[in-house]
C-alpha cells in the first residue's frame, strides 16, 4: 500500500506567492525563463533555471548553474521568501481550468515504493535528464519543484478535502498568466494530518506518475544515494521521501499530445494520401479544421487541408494495452513504414505539439513551411494509462500531456 507522509514545508508569505511560483522547468527554454521571470526578483525560476542569473550563452548543465542555483536557495531562506512550517502537514493543492478544478494532496512519497514497483510508471525515462535534475536535487538537498501523481480515488479522502475547501480560505488563491486558477489550502488540523496518512496505507495500492517521470525518477535515486551513503540510515529520514502532489485519477483530464513532421520522406502530398488509404479511410474535410471525434480516429493538416483518418479493422488490437493506443498505431501505420521515422525520442524530423497549444497550432506550423504535415490524436483516457502501468508497459513518448502545468514554489521539499 501506498506510503504518503506530511512534511514541514518550505514555502512562501501568502503575499509573495503568486509572483514567486512558476511553471515546471521543462516546458520553457532559457530565453522563455528570462522573460517570465523579468519584474520578479522572488521568481523562483532563479532557482530551477538559474542560468538565466548568468551570462546569456553558458551552458544551461554547467557546474556554475548548479552553484547558483544553491547560491540563490539560500538568498531566498535569508531573506523569508521561503519559510520552513513549524509541523508537518499536508496541504491541498487545487488547479482550476475553464470552469473545471482538480484537488490534489500535497505530501511526500516514499523513495521504497518507487524502488519496489507501488509507485507506478508509464513512461521511459533518459538518462541524461535525470542525471540533470539528480544534480540539481544534491546542490540544494531538496525537491524544489513537485510531481504530479495520481490515485484511484477514496471517498474518504475526498470528503476530507472537500470539507477543508469548502469550510477555510486558502492560504494562496491566484489566476496566474495563463489563466489559471491555483488554491492551497494548508492542513493544519495534525488528526486530519494523521488520518489521512492512515486512509493512503490502508485504502491506496499503488500511485501513479502521471507527470514528472525524470524528475521522479531523479528524487528517488537522491535518496537512495544519501541511504546507501549513512552508516546510520535508519529510513526516518527526509531523504526517504519525496515532493510529489497526488490527484484521484477521477478528476483528471488527458488531453491530446499531436505531431508535426518536417518533410514526406519524398513522396508528394498525393501520393502520401494514396498510401494512407490502405490502412486508413481518408475523408477530405477542406480548410475548416477537423478535431479527431473518437479513439482509432486522426485528423491531418496537409498541403491547407484538414483530413480525417480513421483506422481500419486489423491495424491495431484492442486486447493489447499498447496496441490500441493511437500513438501506437500512427507510429505502426504511418510515421515508421511511410515517413521513416524509426525513433520518435531521437529523430530530429518530428515535433510533439501539446493539445493546449490548439489544432491553429499545427496548421500555423505546416503553413509556414516549417513542417509538411500535422496529425492530431484522440487523447489517452486515464483508464488507459492506468492499465498500461498495471501491466508493467511503456507507453510510447510524447503519449499523454497534462494541464494545467502545477505550479513550482507553493511548497518545497527539504531533504534534512
């Protein structure tokens, strides 16, 4: 069963916090993380890409950003723009988007059970982004930046958040620039602290990582390096457990992840429809665009026009968790033996757009003469990602997109 703890979080004055949190450090570049922190000296972008506090062409993995990003850490301790909770809590951490809002449980997961399979994957991770974020976890000794998982969920445990929001202000409510809505409640009451600690270990078997696989990753091997580094370890310690917001999989929403690819590996947009005939029936839907209406249904932007595909009997199996996802299948049927993409995490032919962006994103792409041809994809139900993990699969990259994005910054993680 589920191991999830309260912790003292490291977190800033109610004032501070709308312009102190931030988006996660890897849906930005270096430039983009200048711009959004500009006018925020609290910005706590300082502290995950801290390279933007350093000359504009330094590599983003050096040795000096690691420095400066601890450098900056600590500034932010002395001047009480992050200050430590006397006792440990939970908190309640709420998103709202277009009128729709998750509640997700602040707390910390236990390094064990990533290591002994109860905190479950869906996704491959690369070696050299964990390596990044391990990195960066030592020079702080923290998790300054959450995961998001997610939990089949229990009654129990939403009639506990649902008294708590409905009853206390919270202790952040901000829109942020993007317009959306971020709440944080701090669970204050230690027997509501203390059942819902009990109601995880008793009534969750497993969670799951539904965004924030390297970093997951990278906070667990921490720990386990600081472990197998004590003499002393007695497994009490902070370095244990891990910064990770936990959401019942019931109120959230996948939404699609679609594809750009730079050229037709030689074939005239014709020709690449008469290929696609044979696993697909194709329907020409002119210059209004065309959202995908179902799984095993596509739409493409190709030479100005919008096109439905939809998959034929015999191109994909429904009794196989990875075969019927459309990524799947669109890799099967069209990217690897039509368009040569072999390795989707390598080939510097394709992009992955997130379904926020909008379907006008793809077209924008194509029309430009960037890109040649645009798929846009049913998106993955959490029923499927959930079953994936159960049986130990991989889904193939760039397969799910969550949002909103948490925010970093409303509460860290000290590791001591």
């Amino acid at each position: 069963m589920a191991v999830i703890k309260p912790f003292r979080g490291l977190r800033p004055p109610s004032a501070l916090a709308k312009d102190l949190a931030c988006l996660p450090y890897d849906v930005m570049n270096t430039d983009e993380a200048r711009k959004m922190a500009k006018g925020k000296e609290c910005s706590l972008l300082h502290i995950t890409r801290s390279e933007i506090d350093l000359a504009a062409d330094i590599d983003s993995h050096s040795e000096l950003v690691y420095k400066k990003s601890f450098e900056n850490f600590r500034k932010w301790q002395k001047n009480g723009w992050l200050v430590q909770d006397e006792l440990p809590h939970f908190y309640i951490y709420a998103q709202t988007m277009k009128g729709r809002t998750q509640y997700g449980i602040v707390g910390c997961a236990s390094v064990d059970d990533y290591l002994n399979g109860i905190i479950k994957k869906h996704e491959l991770t690369r070696p050299d982004k964990e390596q990044d974020r391990m990195i960066h976890v030592r020079a702080n000794n923290a998790n300054i930046e959450p995961v998001f998982f997610t939990y089949p969920a229990v009654k129990e445990i939403d009639d506990i958040v649902t008294k708590i929001v409905t009853r206390e202000k919270p202790e952040y409510d901000f829109i942020a620039g993007d317009g959306f809505g971020h709440h944080f409640w701090v669970i204050k009451n230690q027997e509501t602290n203390r059942l819902i600690e009990k109601l995880f270990a008793e009534k969750v078997p497993y969670t799951y990582v539904a965004d924030g696989h390297h970093r997951t990753a990278a906070a667990a091997l921490v720990g386990k390096e600081k472990r197998d580094n004590n003499p002393s370890h007695r497994g009490t310690e902070e370095y244990n457990f891990f910064l990770a917001v936990h959401f019942p999989a019931d109120q959230l929403k996948i939404i699609d992840y679609n594809r750009t690819i730079k050229d037709l590996n030689g074939l005239s947009p014709q020709e690449l429809l008469n290929r696609l005939e044979k696993a697909f029936v194709v329907v020409d839907k002119g210059s209004r665009t065309y959202k995908p209406k179902q799984l095993h249904n596509f739409s493409m932007y190709l030479d100005g026009k919008w096109y439905s595909l939809t998959a034929r009997e015999g191109t994909y199996n429904d009794n196989d968790p990875i075969g019927v996802l459309d990524v799947t299948i669109l890799t099967n049927q069209i990217l690897a033996p039509v368009l040569d993409i072999q390795d989707l995490r390598r080939s510097k032919r394709i992009d992955f757009i997130g379904g926020i962006r909008g379907l006008g994103e793809l077209k924008k792409r194509v029309d430009s003469g960037e890109m040649k041809v645009a798929f846009a994809l049913f998106p993955v139900s959490m029923n499927q990602l959930i079953t994936i993990a159960d049986s130990g699969n991989i889904m193939p990259p760039k397969s799910t997109w969550f949002e909103p994005k948490l925010r970093s910054g409303l509460v860290i993680h000290l590791l001591d």
